[in-house]
C-alpha cells in the first residue's frame, strides 16, 4: 500500500475512531477484525468488489452477506462510506489502523508469540506482564503462534521490536559471532 493509501486509510479510521468513542472501543475493535479477515482472505470477494460492472449497492451487499454479522451503524456507514467513494480496496488497511489507534487509547500492544508447542494461560500471562512493562503498556494483546523451527524458546514481536529468546535465534546469533570473529 502506498504512503497516500495509507494516509486516507487513517483518515477514515480517525473518523470512525471519533464516532465510535471510548464507550464502544472494544466492540468496534472486533467488529473491524472480523471485517478485515473476511476481506483479506476471500480473493473470490475481493475480485468481484473490484470488478467495474458491480454496482455500489451490490458491493455494500457483498460485504454485509460476507461478514455475516450484525456490525454497528458507525462500522457499517463508514464501510458503505468508503464504498461509495471506491475506497473499498483500503478497508483492510483503515481496519488495522482503527485497531492501532484504539490500542494506543488503552496503552494496549497487539504481541505475536512464536513457541514450539501452544502456551499455557498461566504462562501467557506471565508473558504479558513481563513485556508490557518493557515496551511501556499497561497490557498486551498477545497471539500465541505455534512455530516448530524455533527448536525451543520463545520469541516475541510486539510491533517492529522483536524479542528472541528461542534456541534457533540464539544459534543464529552464535554463527555470525563466529564468522565474524574468524575472518
């Protein structure tokens, strides 16, 4: 997406952000998710919205049938918004940034976890209070992601900082200290 996409993408997450308010935060936040994910992964839907011979109404319907639930009138408008203006491509996308926006709201991060085997509540946990504390949060939103190249350990990626604690990443680390102390 290019730098003008994205800044008209924000523009209608600003907008939204305003019209939804802190009171329905969390209900937008997830009714955006949901809406991004359908998006992203049916390519059948997004040629059909991209398609020159489907009317504005029909892609409004396309997009209410494929999300399948019921989303607020300031979602649905803003979604219809950006429809009648062919901005259909830069849902997704004004979809993360309202998320962004709302985590920077409540101090939240979103965090990826990459383990070896599926992480215990107790031991997400644990995570979250560790790192929220390090990247200055008051809580993180943390995805646990299963990733067997790891060998064991953990890493995390909470925005573009990246903590690797697992043994494949401490090996890397290993490998260029003694390249580069052997040339």
């Amino acid at each position: 997406m290019s730098k003008d996409q994205a800044i008209v993408a924000k523009r209608y997450a600003l907008a939204l952000f305003e019209v939804a308010g802190v009171t329905k935060l969390e209900e937008t936040v997830s009714e955006l998710r949901l809406v991004k994910n359908v998006l992203e992964i049916n390519k059948d839907l997004q040629k059909v919205l991209s398609h020159p011979k489907v009317s504005k109404d029909q892609k409004k319907e396309l997009i209410k049938e494929s999300v399948g639930a019921d989303l607020s009138p300031a979602v649905m408008n803003t979604i219809y918004l950006m429809v009648d203006r062919n901005r259909y491509t830069f849902i997704p996308e004004m979809a993360a940034q309202f998320i962004e926006l709302a985590n920077e709201a409540q101090g939240i991060a979103d965090a990826n976890v990459y383990s070896v085997r599926p992480l215990s509540d107790s031991e997400i946990q644990k995570l979250e209070q560790t790192f929220a504390a390090r990247v200055g949060k008051k809580a993180l939103r943390i995805n646990n992601i299963v990733d067997s190249s790891l060998v064991g350990g953990i890493k995390i990626r909470i925005g573009n900082r990246i903590f690797d604690g697992s043994i494949s990443g401490k090996l890397n680390r290993m490998e260029r200290q003694l390249a580069s102390n052997g040339s």
